[in-house]
C-alpha cells in the first residue's frame, strides 16, 4: 500500500520460509533492501531480518537440515 507509514518497530513480525536465507538476502541487498540482522541460527530455525525499500522489517526464516553444518 502506498501512503502508508513504514512498519519499522516490531509487534508484529512477518515471516517468509525460504530455502536458503542467504541467498535471498543477497537477493534482496540487490534489490535495494537492507540487512537489519544478521543470518542467526535460532533452534531449530536459520533466520534473518531486513527492511525492503520503503522501511519494513520483515523476517526471512529457514529450517535447519538435520546434522547440517548450517
């Protein structure tokens, strides 16, 4: 929606399953969008956090693989 102050504070969080959470965030960095935390591994979830363009945080959250390195 246009007009519409960026939901920069976190209540609540949007989250997006992805496969690779490096990969798509390297994906949004190219897009214009801006890293707000870093890749964490938070059991049993790999997770990151960015803001796209206009401000919004939004989640990225990826399963971890069983006996992965990851």
């Amino acid at each position: 929606m246009v007009g519409r102050k960026p939901s920069t504070n976190l209540g609540i969080l949007i989250s997006i399953m992805v496969h690779d959470v490096a990969s798509t965030l390297e994906a949004i960095l190219a897009k214009g969008g801006k890293i707000v935390q870093p890749i964490g591994m938070e059991p049993p979830a790999v997770t990151g956090r960015f803001s796209d363009p206009a401000g919004n945080v939004i989640c990225l959250y990826q399963h971890r693989m069983k006996n992965s390195a990851e």
